[in-house]
C-alpha cells in the first residue's frame, strides 16, 4: 500500500513537470502579446516598445520558463500583467464560486444517479425500469447549455414560467450574504447535476446489473434476502469501489458542463477568468492558473486512485482478478464525460 | 451484419439504427442539396418562425435554420469519425505499450494513461485552443487524447488477460514474434469493447463540441455545427425560444441513438468476450 | 462470424436481458421482489445510509433555504415604494480588465472612470461638445496658440487633497513625457505652466483646433501629484464618486463622494456596474430587477420585447461607434480602387442594420454626426449588384476567376457581420474567407503586420480622422489631398472652417472608396421606470452618474 502510494506521488510529481512545459510552449507559438493589448488601436511603436520592456516581455524563454518555475515552487503564482493583482489571489476568489459549483454538482449527480440506479437495477422489468431508463438515457445526451437554458426558462426569475430562482449572476459581497450566494448556484448546480446524475445512474444501474450476475448476490438470495435487498447491500458493497473511481472521474469530466453553465448563468468563476485571459494574451496568468487546475484535477486523480485502492480489498492484495462488473461497469466511464 | 440485424432486431436498437441512417443520409443530401442556399442570409428576415419556405424558421443573421442544421451534420460526421479513428489509434498504442516486455515502457504508458486521464477534456481543449485558435482540430485532438486515453485504460485487463492466454503462448512458442502475436491474438479480443466504446464516445464528442464551441473555442464561426447553431441562439432563447429547440432537441436525440447503439452493440458483442474471459479464468 | 454472435445473442437472452425477453426466473424473481418494492426509496442499511441521510438533508436544506430566500428577497424588493433608492445596478458590456487609465486602452474604461471618478480640465456634453469642466472657463489668444485655463476653486481629491494647477500641470506633462494612452490626442504642445494656483496656461507651437475637445477625453484627465496609489486596482480622483470595489471582468462598485466639491453632487449612494459577457444573462437580470438600467441591450430584437412590458422604458442614443469596414489599400488586390468601389457597392448596409433591429443609422464616411464635419454620404454608393458585377469585371475577376479575399476581425463583435458580408459578397461573385480570432490575434495580424484584405473594428473613438491622414494606419490610405486637408483642419482657428475642412476629406476618402462603413452604432438603454437622468447619448464612452436618480 505504501509502495503504491509512493509511487503515484511520484507519477503526480513527474506529470505536473510535462504539463508545465507543454502549457508554457502552448503558450509561446501564440500571436500577439500583451503589451499590444493594453496599448489598443490608438497607439505608435514607441508605446508599445515601452510597455514591452516593462513587463518583462523582452527576455529569453528558456529565463522566462525557469523563472516561471522557481515563482512556482515558491508558491508564487506571479502578477497579472493586465491587472496588476495576484495570481493566486485572484483564482482563489474566482474559486469560490466555481468550487463550490462542482461540489453541489456533484452531490446532486449522487443523490439523484445512485438510489435511482440502484431501484433501476432491482427493477429488471416493467414500467418503472423503462421509465428510469429512458429518463436517464434522455437527460444524459443533453448538452449542458440547453439544459441550462430549458432551467432558465422553467425556472429563471423574471424569465421562467415559475420565476423563483435566480438565472444569472452571483452576489458582490459572494459568500457573506449566504441565502443569496446559494440561491444563485441551484439552478447551474441543478443543470450539470441533472446531467451527470442521468450517467450515473446508468453507471449505477449496469454495474448493479454486472453484479447481480456474480455469486455473491446469489448467495446473499440464497439466505434469504430479496433480490432488491442484496444489490442494495451486497451489490453496492462490491461496486463502490468503481463508483469511488466513477466519481472521482466524472468530477473531472462535469468541468466542461460546468465552465459552460458558469458562462451561460454569468457566474464570476474560474470559467470566464480563464476564457478572458487568454483572449488578452496575459501569458504569466494564464500559465498559472492552467498549471494550477491541472495540479488540482490531477491531485483528484491520485485521491481517488488511493481511495479506489482502500475501498477494494482485493487490490490491497495486489491480484488483478477482472470480476464480473468491469467489463460493463467501466463501459460507462467514458458515458460519464 | 448479423450484428447489425441483431440490434435491428431491438426496439432501441432499431431506433438508434435509423436515426444514425438518418443522419447519414442528411450528410450525403446536404452535400449536394440544401432547402435553401447554404451562403444565404436575409437580413429582413432575422429569426423567423417556422414557415414554409423556412420550416426551422431562421437564425440571427437571416440563414435558414434548416439547412443550416443539414450542413451542420457534415461537420459534426467529421467531428466524430475523426475523434474515433485517433481515439481507437491511441488506445491502440498505448494497450500495445502497456503490455510491452520493457517494464519501463509499459511503465510510462500506465503512468500517461493513469495520471493524464483526471485532466478534464475542456483543459485539453483549453490549452490546444491556445496555439490553434478556435478550430475543429481542437475538439477532435482534445476528445480524442481523452478518450484515447481512457479506452487504454478499459482495455487493459482484457488486453492483459489475453495475452497471457494459451493462443499467445502457442503463438510464441510456434516462433512467431510478439507483435504478430499481438496482431493476431490480442488486438482482435479488443474489438468489441474498442467498438462499444466508441459509439459512446462518438456521443460525447458531440457533446463536448456543443460545449466547446459555446467557450469559444471550438467550431470557428461561418462554419455550419450543431453546437454554433445551439450557441448563436442561445442569447434569444427568451425571445426566441423556438429557434433554440431544434438544435438541441437533435443533438440530444443523435446523442441518445449513439448511446443506444452502444448498449446494444455491448448486448451483441458482450457474451462473446465474457466466453473467452471465462474460459482464461477457468485456466488459471 | 455470425454463427458467434448467433450463440452470442443466445446467451445474452439468458444473462442480460431478462427484463425484455422475459425469462420466466426473471419474471418469477420480479414478482417475488414486488410486495418489497415500497422499501425502495429508503436508503441502504447500516453506516451509508447515515452518511445518504445527511447528504439528503444538506441538499435539501440548501435548496429550500434558497428558494425561501429568493421567494423572500423578491417580495421585500416590491414592498416598498415611491422612496429613493439607495443604490442601483446598471448592466454594461464591455468589461475593463483593469483600471490603469493612463496605460490601458479601450473606452470601457472611459465609461466607467472619467466623469464619475476622474475629471478631465475640461468638460464633455452629451452632445459631444466642451462644456466648463475642473476649469470653469479659458481664453483663447488671438493666435489660438495660447490657452489660458481659470480652475474652480476648491477642488479637492477623495483622499482630501486639492487639485490645484500644480497637479494638472503634472498629470499633461506625465502623459507627453510617459506618453501614456491617449497621448498623441495632444499636438503641437510648446509648453504647460502652472501661473498661481488656478490658472494653468497652455502654449502650442501651432494652432490646434483640438485641443479643447482633446482636454475633455482622457488626455485632460487630472491625477493626484501627492498619492500614490496602484492604479491597476485602485482609482483617486476628484469626481463625485469614489471606487468602493473592483472585480475584473465582473462589476464595479461606486460610492458617492460626500465631499465632493462641485454642485453636482451624485444623487445615488451606491451604484454598481455589472459586466456582462452573454447578452441573454444580461436580458435576465434586467427582466429580473437585479439590475436597472441596462446599456446597451444588445439587440433591438431584444429591445423589442422589453418595449412592450410597462415596467421598462427603451430609448435610442446617438453615438460615434463607426463599424469600419477596413481594406487593406496597400494589399495585393485591395489596392485597386474599382475592387474597392465594387464591395462598396456590394454591401448592402441596410439589410444589416435590418438584421440587428433597424436601428443603427447608415452611414457613407467616416465621420459620425456628432462628429465635426459630418455629411451624408450614403449617396456615394448605393447598394447596387450589377454596378459592383461591371467594376469587377474590369478588374478581371469573372465567374470562372472569382476574386478570393479573407475577413479577419476580432470574435467581440460576434459572426453575424461576418456571415452576412460573405453572403452578399457573394452575390457579386466575390469569395469571402471569413476568419474570426482573438482581439490580440487581430492586433497583431491586421493591426500591427498589415496582413489582410478586409477587417473589421468598431472605431468607437470620437474626432478620429487622422487615421485617414496616416499613411501607415493599418488602412493604407494614402491620399496627399487628404492629408493637406487634415493638417489644414487641425490648425483652423475656427470651428466652422474646421469642420469644412474636415467635411471635404472625409468626401474624398469615402470617394476613394478606402473602407466601408457598416454602419453607425445607434445605442439602445432600456431602463426601469422610475429611473431618471441615465445619458442616452454616448453612453458607452462616456457615462456620468451624478444625475442619474432612481425612485419607486
């Protein structure tokens, strides 16, 4: 177990150096820099020479890499050229909004995809199976802005036909008016955790349908348990490792919905940083906060990995055996993106 | 083919099958006819209700949504055709590299297919959008080292499983090289979970370009796509609420029939492999 | 082959698809499992079904406490009534990214800072010409070399210093010698000098017959000599509002300056700008009451529905915002003057402004009408395909050798223009590549290398025609008989003979055919009744808040 760790750390380690070197070469084959932007249409080569040289823009790349480097191993994300304000600062209040976003997400991905799973699962028939099913089939394939936007129209306040929730924006003073803070994340968190919950419970649902399959609940049958009974608790027992690895992954995999519904509800989130920097060109903070989301996503990884390796014992004892689950289980990961 | 009859057979399967040959055929139309002119735009006529000359209505610049949404089709095709050669390509390589006798080799394919697979599809994206601008390059390259990436790791046990079993052995033993072996024995017991994969994500790659494309950073404008026509109307949606529902009205019932048609394909295909698993358990 | 999957399919019946084949265990273990069905919805026995309990609550919690709030906040928003609000929001578009005035270009930033939190010497109407600013008056010699400005008395910063001829003798010798944004706006600049404390006198080396109007934009501004301050972030000034917050790319508060030392003090406590990327986000939150005022609602098809709901008021404003058709007149192909002429008679600018709400004015040259010199030139060239069809022709473009060319613009001004363009181009048997990137990408290509064909910017600025008069401008216009005309206009000592000068370039250029203006930006304010003193004109370059007053 300490082996496995230590090696991933290590594989983490080794991954965020490659990532630092492509995201800053990425960075560099660009036209137009920085300087050009804040001199604007109106100004002469003089201005633009002068500004150039004020923010640095004339070094080395190799200086400019290596420099990058050590700021960020001293935990200094470096300064906005445009804005003049801190790096970390700045992501770190963008963050609030957008953290918090994905973890609702989630958790109302989990809450509608597992217990609706688990029924679809112990429903082999009849019409609430199908239902379920289609339901989950449905809400899956919807892209997340049109789910955004059918929400807003439901629900959207001054839009929707039950006006009761805010469709745009995030309050000024962001979490010190909480009531409101959270009203303005239900309807994004509700439009990817629909979506997300749809592929998790089909996840659910057909690791659930991989199990029953297997001895274990038979035997659970066996002594007398309900079919129902035994994939709620033997079943789920045998999946939760794959759906630790499931969640872990489509936390990755909801970003994409997520950055989309921060756009599309105006959320001043990591989203609209992101998609603004690099339209001006503001290397030095763009550069971070890409290196500083791939840190994050893949630290995500590694928990989930480690907590994928606790969860399952027969991984502690390091024999691959491919149960009966994975080969459709694992099918679904990819539907979870 | 008798795959394919045996989906058809299916009430989803026949479903998915005939909204795909839908699909296909639009594609084909679009390339030598469209209701309207593709370069077309009525400037007087901005937002039209359905009517019939224009029975989508039309979008903000006056095109005809109709055959707009066809031409899309083309583009969304190459999308996902594109997505699912390279995916199933790197899949391929990095499977190969996994089970390579060099522990150090496939050392590093499990590290790139472990580590890399937790960095979401839109920071790919994001990333590649930098050099490359908008460009349907970018979905492509994006969803495909995703998903690359993520078929490798899936096939994996299997590909691990059969090429320990007895057929490679023989094989080794019977003098031919590893590779052949590989070629023979391994790669083909992928086949059907490298195709259920694919159709799922040939799903999500139309997904991710509705979503990318919205960011900014996918289909460049003046190019006909599915997600631009969902993105270039979303800003009208309380005004226009019409216009905004056939694009992704389309894009979710092509994404579902593409999900279908995976579950089925994995239904057609499943037992057969679950046989030869069974049968290497059994030997072990 | 398909005797494997024949087998195959089998077996599946028997292990995965009980449900719709219905074997008869299946059914049996169904039927079994039914009196249970209720307990479904409960959670799964022992620890988990603690932690789902929990999760369940939480969320539920928060969905409730949402709702509640929502419910709750937008009933007190419509209990009271008639009173003066102590605050408001105004919805606007374009986002600063920082509030470096002197450094960082783009007139979101004059919007919001100029006016409201800094002052130029002198003062700008919304019919944009010089009123009495931080100077309540100026002579002008006999030579119109001299300026002599009397400041107001009293003038004091936020931070409590006052502003007196030293500092505004300060911050126009700054901008020359740091030659900040806006720098070249000042010409002929001999010398500034500060005589007593409020008198500032300005010497020209020649007549500049914009000096004045120059003075009212930015390169008039006054800075605080004593602070010090990071300008990207923070902003001291001796207008009647004071920065409170600032969050780039999302909104800025504004307080009133209680201490504010002119007459026109602001009326509303706080006023907050809230930036909007996506103009259906920004329709919400104005339909919604989270926001006032909205400028400018992007789209008059927009407009047009908030027109018929009683609780919004939607006006027209004028404004200088010229959509620039620009060619490349030193390109390849551009360079020919019948190509030119042609597109021009291409276009047909009237289907676009149809297209965005009919309410843009046309527009035949490059000087706007609240500009100095301005004539309706939409005579010129009238949409007209065969015209446009013969002049190609003599070009030797045909059907079987159309002419190729690429449009590149920045994505702020979204595809439609360009779609449109290519498909009336096209009629005429033009073929438009249409390239849509990046501003800094724009800047570079187009702006910088002069690499292009057609472009396209929203020249938003006022008193612009010296582009036209700069042969090394990305347009490439090089036209003798202009510049004479220019230089003449801008050492006229007259305002009439200024403008007549500039009247006769800007025929020539729009004759020369050396771009095609799109249009002329019209924008459209809605606002909440109740709402009073919002500037309609200009109100994107410049927005002063003081009168704004909002009751209910």
């Amino acid at each position: 177990m300490v082996k496995f760790v230590v090696r991933r750390l290590a594989l983490f380690c080794v991954a965020l150096v490659l990532l630092s070197v492509v995201v800053f070469a990425c960075l560099r084959i660009l036209p137009g820099n920085v300087a050009a932007v804040m001199a604007g249409t109106n100004s002469t080569p003089e201005r633009l020479a002068a500004l150039s040289e004020q923010l640095g823009l004339n070094r080395s790349y190799p200086a400019q890499y290596f420099q990058w480097c050590s700021d960020l191993l001293h935990g200094n994300l470096g300064i906005s050229m445009l804005t003049g304000r801190s790096t970390m600062s700045q992501a770190l209040v963008r963050a609030q909004v957008t953290l918090p976003l994905i973890v609702l997400g989630l958790l109302l991905s989990l809450i509608i995809g597992v217990p609706l799973g688990v029924l679809a699962a112990s429903k082999r028939e009849g019409g609430l199976h199908s239902v379920l099913r289609y339901v989950s089939l449905a809400a899956g394939a919807v892209p997340a802005l049109w789910g955004g936007l059918l929400l807003i129209m439901v629900f959207g306040k001054g839009v929707g036909f039950v006006g009761i929730l805010p469709a745009q924006g995030f309050p000024d003073n962001g979490w010190a008016s909480p009531g409101q803070a959270l009203a303005s994340l239900v309807l994004p968190a509700l439009s990817v955790g629909i979506i997300s919950g749809a592929q998790m419970m089909r996840y659910t649902q057909s690791a659930l349908d991989g199990v029953a399959e297997s001895g274990f609940v038979t035997m659970s049958m066996a002594a007398g348990s309900t079919r129902a009974r035994a994939l709620r608790t033997t079943g789920l027992r045998i999946v939760l490792p794959d759906l630790i690895s499931v969640t872990g992954l489509s936390f990755a995999q909801m970003v994409t919905g997520v950055l989309v519904i921060e756009n599309l509800f105006s959320l001043p989130g990591l989203a609209s940083m992101l998609v603004t920097d690099v339209g001006n060109r503001d290397l030095v903070k763009v550069q971070s906060e890409l290196m500083l989301l791939a840190a994050f996503f893949l630290l995500i990884g590694l928990v989930t990995d480690i907590a994928h390796r606790i969860a399952d014992p027969r991984l502690r004892t390091a024999s691959a055996v491919v149960d009966a689950g994975s080969g459709g289980s694992s099918g679904e990961v990819g539907g979870a993106r | 083919m008798s795959i394919l009859r045996y989906i058809w057979h299916r009430g989803e399967g026949r479903f998915s099958l005939i909204v795909l040959g839908c699909w296909l055929i639009v594609c084909a139309l679009s390339l030598v006819w469209t209701p309207q002119p593709l370069g077309q735009s009525d400037g007087y006529n901005t937002w039209a209700s359905p009517s019939l000359a224009h029975p989508m209505g039309t979008d903000g610049t006056g095109r005809d949504m109709l055959s707009w949404l066809m031409a899309g089709s083309g583009t969304e095709l190459q999308i996902v055709v594109a997505t699912c050669v390279l995916a199933a390509l790197i899949g391929v390589v990095f499977v190969s590299f996994s089970l390579a006798r060099s522990g150090l080799v496939s050392e590093i394919a499990t590290v790139i297919t472990d580590t890399l697979l937790s960095i979401p599809i839109v920071l790919i994206a994001l990333i590649l959008a930098v050099p490359l601008g908008a460009s349907i390059l970018v979905v492509i390259l994006s969803c495909a080292i995703s998903y690359g990436l993520n078929l490798a790791r899936i096939a994996k046990p299997q590909a691990s499983l059969a090429a320990t079993s007895r057929y490679v052995e023989a094989a080794r033993a019977a003098g031919s090289s590893r590779w052949k072996a590989l070629r023979t024995h391994v790669l083909p017991n992928l086949i059907p979970v490298f195709s259920v994969q694919l159709s799922i994500c040939a799903g999500t790659a139309i997904l991710a370009e509705a979503g990318l494309t919205y960011l900014g950073i996918g289909v460049p404008a003046g190019t006909a796509s599915w997600g631009s026509s969902l993105s270039s109307s979303a800003s009208f949606i309380s005004i226009f609420p019409l216009t905004v529902v056939w694009p992704g009205a389309l894009i979710t019932v092509v994404v579902v029939a593409l999900n279908l048609f995976g579950d089925c394909l994995r239904k057609a295909v499943d037992p057969v492999v679950n046989a030869q698993l069974r049968a290497s358990e059994v030997r072990r | 082959m398909s005797r494997t999957t024949n087998d195959g399919s089998v077996n599946s019946v028997n292990s995965n698809e009980a449900a719709t084949s219905g074997s008869t265990d299946a059914s049996l273990a169904s039927q079994q499992k039914a009196p249970h069905a209720p307990q479904m919805g409960s959670a799964p026995g022992g620890g988990r079904k603690i932690v789902w309990i929990v999760l369940a609550v939480v969320v539920a919690l928060a969905v409730i406490f949402g709702i509640v709030w929502a419910v709750r906040s937008r009933n007190t928003s419509t209990a009271t009534g008639g009173s003066r609000q102590e605050s408001m929001t105004i919805g606007v578009k374009l986002a600063p990214t920082n509030l470096d005035i002197r450094n960082q270009s783009g007139s979101a930033l004059d919007q919001v800072l100029i006016d409201n939190i800094y002052e130029p010497l002198v003062g700008r109407g919304t019919d944009n010409k010089v009123s009495a600013g931080l100077a309540k008056s100026w002579d002008v010699s006999e030579d119109a070399k001299t300026y002599t400005f009397h400041l107001n008395s009293g003038i004091t910063f936020s931070n409590g210093d006052a502003l007196d001829s030293a500092d505004v003798v300060w911050s126009l010798r700054q901008l020359l010698e740091k030659k900040y944004a806006s720098s070249d706006q000042l010409r002929n600049i001999a010398s500034i000098e500060a005589k007593g404390a409020d008198t500032v006198v300005v010497t020209l080396t020649a007549p500049y017959a914009d000096l004045l109007w120059s003075l009212s934009g930015r390169p008039g501004l006054v800075f605080d000599h004593d602070a010090s301050y990071d300008a990207k972030t923070q902003a001291i000034g001796s207008g009647p509002y004071l920065l409170k917050t600032f969050k780039e790319n999302d909104s800025i508060i504004l307080t009133r300056n209680t201490k504010y030392w002119g007459t026109k003090k602001a009326t509303i406590k706080t006023i907050t700008l809230k930036y909007f990327a996506d103009d259906n986000a920004a329709l919400n939150a104005f339909k919604a009451g989270s926001v006032q005022v909205l400028a400018p609602v992007m789209n008059a098809k927009m407009a047009a529905s908030l027109e018929k709901d009683d609780r919004f008021v939607v006006g027209q404003g004028d404004d200088t915002d010229k959509y620039v058709l620009g060619m490349n007149n030193k390109g390849k192909v551009l360079s020919n003057k019948k190509i030119r002429q042609a597109i021009r008679y291409a276009i047909d600018s009237k289907e676009i402004i149809a297209s965005r709400g009919g309410v843009d004015a046309e527009l035949g040259g490059p000087i706007p009408s609240l500009d100095p010199g301005y004539e309706d030139l939409t005579g010129l060239y009238p949409h007209d395909v065969a015209k446009a069809q013969q002049l190609l022709k003599e070009a030797g473009y045909s059907d079987s050798k159309p002419l190729k060319l690429t449009l590149e613009y920045a994505n702020t001004y979204g595809t439609e223009f360009g779609e449109q363009l290519k498909s009336q181009l096209a009629k005429v048997g033009i073929d438009l590549n249409v390239k849509v990137v990046e501003f800094s990408t724009w800047l570079q290509d187009v702006y910088t290398n002069h690499d292009y064909d057609l472009s396209l910017v929203d020249h938003n600025e006022s008193h612009d025609f010296y582009q036209w008069a700069d042969p090394t401008y990305y347009y490439g216009y090089e036209s003798k008989e202009v510049q004479d005309l220019y230089a003449k206009s801008i050492t006229a000592t007259d305002e009439a003979e200024q403008a007549e000068y500039l009247r006769q370039a800007a025929h020539k250029v729009s004759e020369d055919a050396a771009a095609d203006w799109l249009l002329n930006y019209r924008v459209t304010t809605a606002y909440a009744k109740g709402v009073t003193g919002f500037p309609m004109n200009l109100n994107q370059s410049r927005l002063p808040l003081a009168g704004v007053d909002y009751k209910k």
